[in-house]
C-alpha cells in the first residue's frame, strides 16, 4: 500500500488528535460528572485536568442487594488570575453564576443556588441582572430571541418575576478581614442547612452549585501588614525576655513565665483562623460544589505564558510570579490567566491622516471587549499526573484556552 507520508502523516495526527480527545470527554462523562460548569469550553479543559475515577466495581454481599462503589473525584477548584485589573475575570464569574441559577430547562441542568465571597467591595448586582436577564429572555418559549415586543407586557412581567426568583438564590457576604472570611465559611452549614422553619434563605430546595471568592487576593497587604507588626512585637518581647536574665527583677518568686505559651497559642489559633485553603476544602466536601476564587498577579518582565510555536498546546514552565494570595499555586484544579487580547499601537511612521483612518476600526476591537481564558501550568494536577502533558499536547489548542466577548447583552464564550 502506497501513501503520501506529508500529507497522510498530517491526516493520521489530526485524526488521532480528535479521537483521543473525544475519548477523554466520553471517559469524563460516563466515570464522573460532565457538566461542572454547564459552560462546553471550561467543562472540556476540566475534564482533560481531572484525574479520571476507576470504573464501577460490585461486590455481592447477597443475592438481592448488591454493594456497588464508585471512585468519584472531588468538583473542581479554579483560579482565575491576571497581570493587570480589567482582563475579564469578573465577568466570566457573572456568567458561570448566571449559568448557575438559571438552568437550561433539562433535567441535567437545573437550577441550583450559588455562594458569592466579596471580598474587593465590587460584585455588581445590577451587572449580573443584565447577563441573568439576557440568558432568561434566549430560553423564554415564546421568544426564542433576545428581542422582546414592548407591547408584550405579560411576557416582561414573567422575565422580571423569572429574574426576581433567580437571584434571590446568590448568596452574597462581604468578609472585612481573612478570619472573618474562613469564620464565615465555617459558618454556612448553621446557615444554610437551618431548618425550614428557622431558614433566613429561600434556597432549602436546592443543591449548591458553585462557590465565588472575588478576590483571594484583596487581604494580601492586610496580611502582610499584620504578620510584620506580629514580628516586631516578638522580637520586642525577646528583647524584654533578654533583658530580663541580665537583669533579673527582686523579690519575684520564681516561676516559669506563661509569656512564652501564651504567645505560641495565640499565634497558632491565629493560622487556624486564617487557614483559608483548609475552610475552602471542607465547605466544597459539604456541600459538593466546584469553587472558582480570583487572584492578582504581579507582572514579571520575563513572564511568558504562550507556547513556543502556535500548533503546540503545552505552555512553557510557569513563568509568572506567585498570586498575591493566601492560596498557594497548588491548591486549585486548574490556573487559567485572563488577558485582554492587545490591540497594536499606532506605528511610530504612521501618518495622521492614515491615523485617523485606522482609528474607527481599532476602536471597534476595544469595544468588542474581546478576552483570552488560556491554561497556565501550576494546580494540583501539574506535574503529578504523568499522563497530562501528553492529553494536552494531543488535543490541540482546545486544550489551552477559549476566547470571551463582553457586550452590554451578555457575555458569550466560544
């Protein structure tokens, strides 16, 4: 048999490329749950990420009830970060809540309740209204489009009662410090699960469907503030307790000073209250939910988180330098970096009349608000699951990222 090695080599990767990549999204649907974000392009990269669960194993105790386990992994955990404010992060957190609390009208996406942690002071309700509206006038019967007729009162009625109903399950705190944060989450279970007589809520019929801290990043200089003030007040104690065997005081009967213990139990009930990543973990073992938290990350010179060549689906080493977060790179499932794609600078030659010209048209890309979602490495699965890099490489650049457009109906995902 005689074949063009060029062109049928080509044929026989791209081919090969597809199937182990539709082989990974039916493992993921058939083994654990495919939709932990109802979002296609997220769900996708998630699942390549996850580990995947061994498959179902029986053991007969008796003839009538057989003992089936599972092996089911934990929802998945996202950090969302960037180099500069403004690069979209918010507004894909707005769209995974709208996705949330609204559903599809299928049995395998119903509506859930969601948990909103504002720790920056900026969450926009009016904002999330706008994109929860848009999606429940595009699944309204009797409007299949986004454009309603302003005579037709009693469907508006229905949205706005629809949209009523639909945000009365985001849950919204407003931590001021990291202990009130991780106090707040061990809280939620008295406030969630009370009983229905006892509730303060209206979401005791429905599961929890997503967890949001927006931002991990907004106690990082408060923090850091205070652990230095902490420091210089033990090193002024071991200056004091210094002082004090040089020059022991009278008349004081000799007894171990409890300073010593006194301090170490305060500092260690200290980072226990503060214990983010463990308050984070137990709230999503209770409640079942995938966690999305945002974080900032300081620009690096040297920072480069796009592949060497276009067709090459791995990014290079983790170039970035570490969040400003309580949260370490480790913690999370998957590091997706949101950037604002870059409209090219005027050329230094450029005349003004070409100037002028070319102005509409790169003004038009601004407000496209176009954004890039793209896999940065670090996670919990990085570097310890053997097989990643090679299911990355494989499936292209599917695998690496989607791109976002903000508009004032919504925003829609590719």
């Amino acid at each position: 048999m005689q074949f063009n090695s060029s062109t049928n080599t080509s044929k026989l990767l791209e081919d090969l490329r597809a199937s182990l990549c539709q082989t990974t999204a039916n493992t993921s649907t058939t083994t654990t749950q495919p939709h932990h974000f109802h979002l296609p392009s997220l769900d996708h990269i998630v699942n390549i990420f996850l580990p995947v669960p061994s498959p179902i194993t029986a053991t007969i105790t008796s003839p009538e009830r057989p003992r089936l386990s599972l092996a089911k992994t934990h929802p998945p955990i996202l950090e969302l970060t960037s180099l500069t404010p403004g690069s979209g992060k918010t507004h894909l957190l707005y769209h995974l809540l709208a996705l949330c609390i609204t559903g599809d009208n299928t049995p395998a996406h119903k509506p859930a309740a969601a948990l909103v942690f504002d720790t920056d002071a900026k969450f926009s309700i009016s904002r999330l209204a706008e994109i929860v509206r848009a999606r429940i006038i595009f699944f309204t019967p009797t409007h299949p489009t986004t454009d309603i007729a302003p005579a037709d009162t009693t469907t508006s009625l229905n949205i706005d009662e629809a949209l009523h109903t639909a945000l009365q399950h985001v849950h919204i705190f407003r931590p001021g410090s990291l202990a009130a944060l991780v106090s707040t989450l061990h809280a939620l279970p008295a406030y969630l699960l009370a009983p229905p007589e006892k509730a303060l809520h209206y979401s005791g019929n429905r599961k929890i469907g997503l967890l949001v801290l927006d931002s991990a990043s907004a106690y990082f200089w408060q923090e850091r503030m205070s652990a230095e003030v902490a420091g210089l007040a033990r090193d002024d104690d071991d200056d004091f307790e210094a002082l004090q065997g040089r020059f022991p005081p009278h008349n004081i009967a000799e007894e171990p000073s409890p300073r010593n213990d006194d301090r170490e139990a305060k500092h260690a009930n200290a980072q226990e209250d503060k214990d983010i990543a463990a308050a984070l973990r137990a709230t999503q073992a209770l409640f079942g939910c995938p966690v999305v938290y945002t974080t900032i990350t300081l620009s690096n010179s040297n920072a480069s988180t796009t592949s060497t060549s276009a067709n090459d689906s791995i990014p290079l080493q983790n170039s970035l330098a570490a969040p400003l977060s309580p949260l370490p790179t480790s913690f999370p499932t998957l590091r997706l970096l949101c950037s604002r794609n870059a409209v090219k600078r005027f050329p230094a030659n450029m005349g003004v009349s070409a100037l002028l010209q070319d102005r509409g048209a790169r003004q038009a890309v601004v407000e496209k608000g176009a954004f890039r979602v793209d896999v940065v490495p670090g996670g919990s699965v990085w570097g310890r699951d053997e097989g990643l890099r090679e299911r990355l490489r494989m499936c292209g650049r599917e695998a690496r990222g989607f791109g976002v457009e903000i508009g004032s109906g919504g925003v829609v995902v590719e």
